[in-house]
C-alpha cells in the first residue's frame, strides 16, 4: 500500500515541483482562459439551460483531469457490468437440472453392502411406486458401476440413467443428452484429462465384459473421475443391474418432507432425503459480486468527488462572478453535476463492452465448468440501458456533495481576494 500510495503522488507532485510561484499564489483565484471555449460557444447557442451547456462543456477545460474521471466511472462500470453478468449466469448455472423448478427427493435403496435392509420391491416396481406417490412429476433412476475405459490405466465411475431426462436441462454444454445405448457423456475436466472430445469413441469394460460408446455431449460440470450413460449402455456389461438411488422431481409447492416419509412408509428398504434448493457455491458468488460491486463503485464514486471539489475550489472566482450575475444556487449544483454526467455517460458507453469481454473471460476459463452460450449470454437491452445509467448514476452521486457546497458559497467568500 506504500509503493500504491507513493505512484499514486508521484505525479502530482512532479507537477506541483515545476509550478512557477506566481501561478501557485492565484491557484483558485486566476481564470483559465482559452480551454474549450470553442465548445462552449457552440452550446450556449443551443437551447439547453445556460447552466447545463456551461457544465456540459467544462470537461474540455481540464482534459487530464477529466479523462482521469473517466477512467474512475469506466472501472465502476465495468465491475458492474462484471458483477451483474456472473450473478446471472450463476444464477442460471443453479437451476441448471432442475427440470421444472419443483422439489427434488433422493431415494437410496439400502441393500447387505450398506449394511441396511434390503427393499421388498424389485427395481421396476420401487420406480413405478415412486412414480404414483403424491406430487411427483418424474422419476430417474441410477446404477453405479466402476469401469475400465480400454486403452487407460485410470479407471472411472460411470452413472447410468433410466427414466425422467429433464434433469439434463441446461447441463449440456455442448452436443445432447445421452438418448440411446452406446451414448456417454461427461463433464469438461473428464475429457480433458483423458483427451477425448465430442464423436470420440470409447470401449467400457466390467466384470469381462465389454461394450463400445460414443461421447456425444459436455457437462456443465461434472466429477473428473466419472462419466454419465442411458442405462441401455449398463445392459450388456450387467444384465441383471439394479438401481442404487432415485431422483424423484416433484411438482412446484409439493411438500417434500411429507413425499419423503411416503416413500420410506412403503418399503423399509428404502431411505428418503430432500436435496437442498440453495446453492453454497452460487450464493458466494452472487455475495462476492455484490460486495465487489458496492466497494468499487464507491471507489469510482470517491474518485468524482475529489475531482468536482478541487475543480469547484479552483472555480472560486468564476462561480462568485457567476452568483454576483444572478446564478441560483439550483443552477450552481445543475452545472456542477452536468459537468461530470456527460462524463458519466461516456464512461458508461466504454466500460460496458469492457465489463462484457471481463464476464467472458471469466466464465471461458473455469476447467471444471463449461458454461453453454445461454448461460453467458445474460444482458438484454434494459440491462444495458440501466448499465449505461449506472455510468451517469456514479457521477452524479460523487459530484453531488461538492456541487452543493459550492452552490452554499457566498459571493463575498468567493472574491474576498479581488
């Protein structure tokens, strides 16, 4: 924080070091003549409010200080436009497999290697039971198996699903959903790890026996050890495979604990749990976000109001001369919050763009997740329009204190030295 501190003054000070006496003495009282006048002609032959073309055209008069203004309200905006893209897509990324938005209950079938009691219904009726219970709208069913893919020392854990596919909405990445035998899929760190891509074709091995598949999509996300297959690829490696849990969706306001006591009620083999509907993960994100963008909004916006206050404090003499002609305060604090929401809203035009290309080069470069396009697209045109505001709203909000303060200033005060 030194060193930051130190470049920071560096600059300043060099100039203040080469600043002749006489000009340092009349800081504040001496009028800039000559600096943007050209701009202001043309304005005040506008009909805008004299003192809205006076502060639209003030920028020009100090070009250096202005576009460090504007480099302050484009790092707002841009970490807005940043802030407010990831909440979305994470956002997204959280309804990602929920298939409808209702309740989901986890249904784990016990059985003599989980040390619990085995179920009294087969796998197809346990689906089936689970299917007519109240509020359900889906059921899928999974089998675990460990298997060899031919050709790699490392073997894998390959789910394998039967029944309700609208959990797969929004985790495809890219490519589709698994839909016959012989189709897998898997998340972005499996196939990077094992140099596989879409169309590749693989051998799964179990218990001596072999069957062939084709990767046909990217998860989302998914575990770096394991792959996904429609359960017709499980039937030539185990004809008798049973499922292990069940993944039962349930209708919007279903009440999923009492569905989770009917399934236990039915068969004392079986044990029903509630997935939660939070997101640890989304929820750090979206506070991070938040947080982020508070902080450096402020930052920008503290960045305004040093600049307005040392320009309204060099001003002394012309926004006396101003008052002593019959400028109303109101119109003193128009032309001082004008002078930066032109500001404001280039900066909102530039750090837009920027806060988008940020958000893709986050999103593009997470290895476990593969976010697909409806998952960074996020912005519509009334978005934008409130990021471009949001440009104009940190202006207005830093230069607001300074221009009411200034708008307070006697007109003795401020010629006191003529």
């Amino acid at each position: 924080m030194p060193v930051l501190v130190l470049l920071a003054a560096l600059v300043p000070a060099l100039r203040a070091h080469r600043l002749p006496t006489a000009r340092a003495i009349s800081a504040g009282s001496a009028s800039l003549t000559g600096r943007g006048l050209r701009v202001q002609r043309v304005l005040a032959g506008t009909p805008l409010p004299r003192a809205v073309s006076m502060g639209l055209g003030r920028p020009l008069a100090r070009p250096g200080r202005t576009l460090l203004t504007l480099a302050a309200i484009i790092l707002g905006v841009t970490t807005v436009t940043l802030a407010t893209g990831l909440t979305s897509t994470m956002l997204a990324y959280s309804e990602a497999g929920r298939g409808g938005g209702g309740p989901l209950v986890r249904v784990e079938a016990g059985g003599p290697a989980g040390g619990r009691t085995a179920p009294l219904l087969g796998d197809a009726r346990i689906e089936e039971h689970l299917g007519s219970l109240p509020g359900a709208v889906g059921v899928r069913a999974r089998a675990l198996a460990q298997v060899t893919l031919v050709g790699q020392s490392r073997p894998a854990f390959a789910d394998f699903y039967r029944g309700d596919d609208t959990s797969y909405a929004g985790r495809i990445a890219d490519g589709r959903m698994p839909r016959a035998a012989g189709e897998v899929v898997a998340g972005p760190a499996f196939l990077t790890q094992r140099g596989l891509r879409l169309g590749d074709r693989v051998t799964l091995a179990l218990n001596g026996r072999q069957t062939t598949a084709t990767v046909v999509g990217k998860l989302v996300e998914g575990n770096a050890r394991a792959l996904e297959a429609s359960w017709e690829t499980l039937l030539p490696l185990t004809p008798d495979a049973r499922a292990i849990e069940y993944d039962v969706r349930l209708a919007r306001g279903a009440d999923a604990r009492a569905y989770a006591e009917a399934a236990e009620a039915a068969d004392p083999g079986l044990r029903a749990s509630v997935s939660d509907t939070g997101n640890t993960a989304t929820t750090t994100v979206v506070a991070f976000s938040t947080v982020f963008t508070v902080l450096l909004s402020a930052v920008a916006s503290l960045g305004v109001f040093n600049t307005v206050l040392l320009d309204t404090r060099e001003r002394r003499r012309d926004l006396g001369m101003l008052k002593s002609i019959g400028m109303t305060p109101r119109q003193v604090v128009a032309m001082t919050v004008t002078s930066v929401a032109g500001v404001g809203a280039v900066g909102g035009l530039l750090g837009i763009p920027l806060g988008i290309l940020a958000h893709r080069l986050v999103v593009d470069n997470v290895g476990v997740v593969a976010f697909p396009e409806s998952m960074k697209d996020v912005w519509d045109v009334p978005q934008l329009s409130g990021l471009l505001l949001a440009g104009v709203a940190i202006a207005v909000v830093g230069a607001l204190v300074p221009a009411r303060s200034a708008a307070r200033m006697t007109i003795a005060a401020a010629l006191h030295t003529e």
